[in-house]
C-alpha cells in the first residue's frame, strides 16, 4: 500500500526534519502516546520555503470523509478520514500495530464516557485506520463522504483550535470501521457534552487506539 507525505512537494523521507521534536531512531517517535498521540509539523524557513503558514496538506492514505469539523476546539479545522484494513495491501498489515484487547474492567465504556446525546455508532466486527488532520486554516477542500486517494489536496495549514503557530497536528488511530462521529471537540466552555462524549470515545475510551503515525510515514 502506497503512504503518502502529508506536505505536498515534500517527500516522506525529509519529514523527520520539520517535525516538533527531533526524531532519532529508533521507532517510536512519540514520547508519550496517551497524552500527544500525534506528529506536528512546522517550519519557519526549509528548503526554500519561508512559512508553514497555508501550507498544502494532503492525505497520506485512499480513504473516505467522515468528518468535517468547523473550527472546534481543541482541533479547530480538521479532516477524518478512514480506511478499512481490508483495503489495505496484506502484505504491508505486518507494518501496521495492530490494537491490543482492551483489559476486562467492571466499567463499560458508556461508564467511562457517558452518553449525553446521540450515541457514536460503529462496526466492531471490522476494524479501519483513522487519520485525522487538525489546524487547518479554513474548512477543508473535501466533504464528508467523498473519497480521497494518497496525495490527494485536502486542505492548508493554520493555527486554529488549539494551535499557538501555524502546524499539523497528524493523528492516527486504528478502531471499529464505519464509525460515525457528529463532531469531535472538548476542553472548552463552549462545547457541548454530545462533543464532549464524542471526544472520550475518541481520545481516552480505548476504543480507537493511537498508532504512532511515523511507523506509516517514516522509511526504513
């Protein structure tokens, strides 16, 4: 299965380079996948480029939209998008982390995060990648429910939500497919605690598991 760079006209293999901490070998890049489980890039000045500001963001994987977000807090403008493991070449899965099983617990997951409004829906016998992409600088170039190939122009670099410069915040999580989200937001007054809910599934429930997303982006 191809990976493609998330900046256009930058290749994968010199991302190490403009990401927020200096990466090292070897894998992980993420320090602490419970509280970052992501890779930000940004840059002042690299290769020619003098701002991050705007810059082109593509999708690294083929996938589908599934949630747009309007500029909410902590993501601000943001792209999902999913894809199913069984599109995924077999021969590349040994690559990929594979979530563990969750630990037997007393509490379920509605105890973990209650449910305050529509409850998030999914397919628990089938399991996809998510990648989501935060920060963007206005509402994304595709909509929910279009397809999206690796490469393909999705949006540009901002610092909305919670952003104090110009990034992208790169998240990857694998979970149960065809999950749907209304919206993923938290840790601001004016949030709502559907977004609130929803944002505990995502993030803290277990359900959908970070996957250090250099392990896709970075060559051996």
């Amino acid at each position: 299965m191809q990976v493609c760079s998330p900046l256009q006209g930058i290749v994968r293999e010199k991302l190490k380079g403009i990401t927020s901490n200096p990466w090292v070998a070897p894998l992980p890049y993420v320090e602490n996948i419970d509280r970052h489980p992501a890779i930000d890039f940004s840059f002042y000045h690299f290769e020619g480029y003098n701002t991050f500001a705007n810059f082109p963001i593509q999708s690294i994987l083929p996938g589908k939209v599934i949630l747009i977000e309007d500029n909410r807090f902590p993501y601000g403008y943001m792209v999902l998008i999913e894809t199913p493991l069984s599109q995924v070449d077999p021969a590349f899965l040994p690559s990929i982390p594979q979530p563990t099983q969750l630990p037997p617990s007393i509490y379920t997951t509605d105890d973990r995060c209650p449910v305050d409004g529509k409850k998030v829906t999914n397919d628990p016998s089938l399991k996809s990648i998510y990648v989501l992409y935060a920060h963007l600088s206005s509402l994304p170039l595709v909509k929910n429910g279009e397809s999206v190939s690796c490469g393909e122009l999705i949006g540009y670099a901002g610092k909305t939500g919670n952003a104090a410069e110009e990034h992208l915040h790169l998240e990857i999580r694998i979970g149960p497919s065809n999950a749907l989200f209304n919206s993923i937001a938290s840790y601001h007054s004016s949030i709502t605690p559907e977004e609130r809910y929803n944002y505990c599934i995502w993030s803290i429930s277990g359900v959908f598991q970070a996957v250090d997303p250099a392990i896709l982006l970075y060559p051996n």
